[in-house]
C-alpha cells in the first residue's frame, strides 16, 4: 500500500564526469609509470621523465591557485586582480621559513597558511566592503604593493630580483633529489585534489549558497537579514589559505620562489586561467591550468626551436600573445569557458557566465 | 631644503602624468561604466610614437618635442577609437566582461610590442631645452619636469573649461551624474562617450610622451607600471570627478616619491595602497565621487 511518503526517488541522470573525472584521476596517478614518448609536447623526452613531471606538477600547481580564486570570483562574484598576494605569498613564506629561519618542511607550509590567512582576515575586513570596481582596483594596488616589496626585498628576506632557492635542506628525503620527481609530482597532485575537495564541499555548503546569492544580489541577501561581509570575508580567507597552499606545492615543485609569482602578470595568469576553464566550474579551472602552462613554458621553446623567422619569432615566443587572443576571445563569445562549452551554456544558470560585480547598497 | 624641493617638483610632474591618465579613465568610467585596462597601452604606444618622431633629428628642438607629443597625442586618439569601436562598442553595461576584455587586450598589445620592439629600454631623446637644468631653491631641477607640470596644469584648466562652458561639457557632464535621464531626454550618449573615449587616449598618448621626458627612457611595459597608480587615482578621487582625480594624482605622487626617498624605496607604494583602502573605508565613493559606485 503506498503511503503519501513514497515519493518515487528520481534517478540522477547519467553524467559522463562520472566516468571521466575517475579516468582522469586514474591516468593523473599512474602518470610517472608511463614510459611513453611525450612528442614535444611535455618537456622530457617521456611522459614520465623528470621534467615532464614537474611540468605537471607545475600546471597542478596553478591549477590549485586557479581553483582558490574561482571561489571568490566564480561563486561569490568578487573580482579581484590581487590573487598573486596569496599564491606568490604562500610560496614566499614556505621558502623564507625554509631557507631563512630552517623550519622543517610542515612547519613551513603551517606558517605560509597561517600567515596568508591572516593576511587575508586583515585585508579584507576594509576593502570587502566596497564594490566591485573600487574592489578591483584595491586588490590592484594591493598586488602591485607586494610584488614591489618582494622585489625591493627591505629586510633581505626575499633575494631580490633574484628569488630564493629552496637547498632543500627543510624537504624530507623523499622530496629532494631529481630522482624523487615522482614524489614531488605525487605531491602536487594530492594537494591539488585536496583543493579540489576542499573547495567542491565549501561551495555546495549552506555558506557555499549564500556566495552564490550574494554574487547574483547581494542587496537582496541583506535584505534577508544575513550579513554578507562576514560570507564574503569567509570566501576571501578560504581561497587565501587554499591559494597559499597551492604556493607552497609551487615552492617545493620550482625549488624556490621568483618575483613572478607575486606579480600582478600572474594574479592575471590566474584570472586567464579561470576564465579560460570556466568560471564556477572547479575542474575547468585544471584544463585551464595545462592550457596556460603549455602556453607559457612550451610554446616559446616550440617557437624557438622552429625556424620562424624574426621578428615574428619573437612575437610569438610572447606568451600572452596567444594567451591573451584566446582569452579575449573567450571572454566575449565562451564565457562559460571550455566547461561551459563542454556543457553547453544554459544548463547552469548564473555560474556559466559572468556575474556583474556586486555593489554595495548605497 | 633642495631635497624636498626636487622631490616636490618631482611629485607634481609625477602627479601630471597619473593625471593625464586618470582623467581619461575617471571620465570614461563615471559616463558610462566603461574600465578600459588597455589604457596604458594608449600611453605606451604614443610614448613609441613621440621617440619615433623624436628619432628623426638627432638633436630635437623645443618646436620638434612639441611635434613629437602632437604625434603621441594623435595616436592615442585613433588607438582609442579603433578600440572603442571594436570591443567597448558590444560590452557597455557589462563591466567585468570589459575589465576583462581590455586586460587581455592590454597585455596582447604589450606582447606585440616587446616582440617587435624587444624590452630593452630605449634613450627618449629630449633635446637641449628641457635637459637644461634650472636652480630653483638650491635644487637642480632639469626643464623638462617643469614643461610636464605647466603641460599638466594647463590640461587640467582645459578640461574643466570644456567641462564647465561647452555643450558637449555640459552633456558629459550630465551624463556622469545620471545617464539614463540624459538619454530620456533624447540625447545620444553614446556620441559623448566616444568623444571622452578618445580625448582620454590623447591624453593618454600625450601622457606617453611626458612619461619620455620624465623617466628619460622608454620600453614596452612603461604603460602598466603607471597605469595601476592612475586607477588608484582614479578611485581615490572618485570616478566621474576630473578635479577629484587631479587632487589624487597630487597626493598619490606626492606620497609616493616622498615616502620612498626617506623611507625606503617600495614602501610608498605600499603606504599608496594604506591611503586607498583607508579613503575607501571613511568615503566608500572617493574623495569627490558623487554617489557610492553601484554598478
């Protein structure tokens, strides 16, 4: 006898994430096994060589920052061009306190992700209260602050132009060598997935929601009484830790720090990488990741290595050439990125495009 | 005494150029919502344009540096109309979008030029006038800063003239505090907006051309560095306020080069950032910003 309780329980449709997500996975572990020749497109002459793997765990380095950032600026709509704060100071504190103070390796990454939060705590209680543009144009400033200070390097911290080496005497055994390619790229695909989950369960949160809503409106969010800054300050620290832990695999993948990473070109690297993925879908960001660290560390060798000639070989040696073509291109005709494509725009409504920056009720 | 006096007359030129960009910027942004991030690239490449005119006679005169910032000037123009009607054109309304359109734009035009032109810093050739040294108060103070900030004051007086006393001043003006009523009442706003679009890039050309004979040298990325400090002007001062935007400019540099010189070179930059955050807190619409920004 059927009782009114019996609501037949509809059957998830069949997604094919389900199948390539775990395939990617699978092939993600098994990657340092495959002995397989990488035709120029990964730098070793393998799959599987030392430099192809780090490779890899560079883009799943970036890939982690990317995916830091899609939380405030995908799910709670905050745009901000600052994100290299973060990252490049989670790589630089790991590599100060390794190098600088000789704190072992998880004491390290303990500091860059304690301190990054805070930073992030101090930062954001002034200036997420301003709208987007203002806020923008903050976190600019904010940036561009940190990347002078890094490179003027006032209390000789931060080696200079020069960046810091890590010597690798604060890395456990299993991390230093060249050898040991395997366990830093091993490393940095845990930590990636660690992000990932992290961030896949804050954003389907009750938290998560309020992000959304107050990306969409915030207005209306106060208006139901729930005090937006202290979401977006939530948001705002998350992906500053997650992105500082994402600096820290940097750190360990690169063997130290350079001034790139706290630059404002990389805190754009990371906003490319987003858009280009897909803003709100977290794995977009990873195939953003590879696109932009293809682009960055491969097409120039590739253009270099061929015989076109100058100067047109030096134009497109410049990475943000094709990079910011594409990324033009994206942003005015895929906004969803290649997840929206791979999806189909309109199956996500909201999270496919891109939000219009919140403003603050007047 | 001469210190702080170089350093003055330091700010002031300084100040000049983050004014030349942030008017441009403020204008634009306060009419129709409209961030251009490829603005440094008007600068930039009128900055390239002025020292390829420059080039021509190994020994410019006064009259032939004033050709070489009527060349940059134009260029800044045509740049940005080519610009506007390209991409702003399909993305009014929708400022992430632009932000990030003109971002990419921005540093695809940067790759450009240091693929053609390479990164190396290239001599901008000033001549003997504004190389002259003047003395004023013990301080030697090369001609060519106080060219800059009599180019700057003069530009600021023009705009609020053109502003305050011009038809089309008027409309702009109008448009900035509310530009749906001036549309309602049957005005092409859009017209306007190309117009200050464009001025803003002759400034912003002209501003390139200043930039040469301030730093001495110029190179591809000369456009960005100036550029983030021209937004925080722009925002200090409150977007849509040309005479905001010019106090800004005044502090923004003033503090920077003072802070510094005695402090420590990077340290401005970060108090700079201190001054925004802290103007934002007390006055969320900037100093002269007539309502707060709700886009």
């Amino acid at each position: 006898m059927t009782s009114p309780l019996d609501i037949p329980r509809t059957r998830r449709r069949f997604r094919p994430s389900w199948i390539v997500g775990p395939l990617a996975l699978l092939i993600g572990i098994v990657l340092p096994f495959v002995n397989v020749p990488a035709l120029g497109i990964l730098p070793g002459s393998t799959v599987n060589a030392p430099g192809s793997l780090l490779f890899v765990a560079a883009a799943f380095a970036f890939a982690g920052a990317a995916m830091s950032y899609d939380i405030v600026f995908g799910f709670a709509g905050l745009l901000s061009l600052g994100h290299s704060l973060f990252f490049g100071g989670g790589v630089y504190l790991f590599a100060i306190s390794q190098e600088v103070f000789h704190l072992d390796m998880w004491l390290s990454m303990l500091v860059a992700l304690v301190f990054i939060g805070m930073l992030a705590f101090i930062v954001g209680v002034p200036t997420l209260r301003v709208n987007g543009f203002a806020f923008a144009m903050v976190t600019l400033a904010l940036a561009s602050a940190g990347s002078v200070i890094v490179i003027q390097d006032p209390f000789n911290i931060t080696g200079g132009d020069v960046g810091l080496t890590l010597s690798g005497d604060g890395l456990p055994e299993w991390l230093r060598g060249i050898k040991d390619a395997r366990n830093v790229y091993w490393l940095a695909l845990v930590v990636m997935l660690v992000i990932f989950v992290i961030a896949w369960f804050a954003t389907r949160s009750p938290a998560g929601h309020v992000w959304e809503a107050v990306r969409e409106n915030e207005g209306r969010v106060r208006i139901l009484g729930l005090r937006t800054l202290d979401y977006k300050l939530g948001a705002w620290v998350l992906s500053a830790v997650l992105a500082a832990l994402a600096g820290v695999v940097y750190a360990i993948v690169f063997s130290g720090a350079n001034i790139f990473v706290a630059s404002v070109e990389c805190a754009i690297a990371i906003q490319i990488i987003v858009i280009l993925g897909g803003v709100g879908r977290l794995w977009g960001s990873i195939v953003g990741a590879f696109i932009y660290v293809f682009a960055s560390n491969r097409l120039p060798d590739i253009v270099s290595s061929s015989d076109i000639p100058q100067p047109w070989g030096g134009v497109l040696s410049q990475p943000l050439l094709p990079l910011g073509i594409v990324f033009i291109v994206f942003v005015l005709w895929a906004p969803g990125g290649i997840a929206g494509l791979v999806e189909g725009r309109g199956r996500r409504q909201g999270s496919g495009g891109l939000a219009q920056p919140t403003g603050a009720t007047p | 005494m001469s210190t702080v006096i170089t350093l003055l007359i330091g700010s002031l030129s300084l100040g000049a150029l983050y004014f030349m960009l942030g008017s441009g910027l403020t204008l634009s942004f306060g009419l129709m919502r409209v961030v251009n991030f490829a603005h440094g690239a008007f600068l930039t490449l009128g900055a390239f344009a002025g020292y390829a005119i420059l080039m021509l006679w190994p020994d410019p005169t006064i009259w032939q540096v004033m050709l070489a910032a009527l060349a940059s000037l134009i260029v800044g123009a045509l740049l940005a109309l080519v610009i506007e009607w390209a991409f702003i054109r399909r993305l009014y309304d929708r400022v992430v979008a632009q932000l990030l359109v003109t971002i990419g734009l921005g540093y695809v035009i940067l790759a450009l030029l240091s693929g053609f032109l390479t990164d190396d810093p290239r001599r901008f050739p000033t001549g003997d006038f504004l190389e002259s040294i003047v003395e004023i108060g013990g301080a030697r103070i090369p001609a060519g800063r106080l060219v800059i900030i009599g180019v700057g004051v003069v530009v600021f007086v023009l705009i609020i003239v053109f502003l305050r006393s011009t038809r089309h001043g008027l409309i702009i003006r109008a448009g900035v505090e509310n530009s749906a009523m001036v549309t309602a009442l049957g005005i092409d706003i859009r017209r306007s907006f190309v117009l200050v679009f464009a001025l803003g890039g002759a400034l912003a050309g002209l501003g390139g051309t200043l930039a040469g004979v301030y730093f001495g040298s110029i190179y591809p990325s000369l456009g960005q560095g100036l550029l983030i400090f021209s937004f925080v002007v722009v925002v200090m001062g409150g977007t849509g306020s040309v005479v905001g935007c010019g106090i800004a400019a005044l502090i923004v540099a003033t503090c920077q080069q003072f802070v510094n010189f005695y402090i420590g070179h990077g340290t401005g930059d970060f108090i700079v950032v201190i001054l925004l955050a802290g103007v934002l807190l007390v006055r969320p619409q900037g100093l002269l910003g007539k309502k707060a920004l709700a886009i």
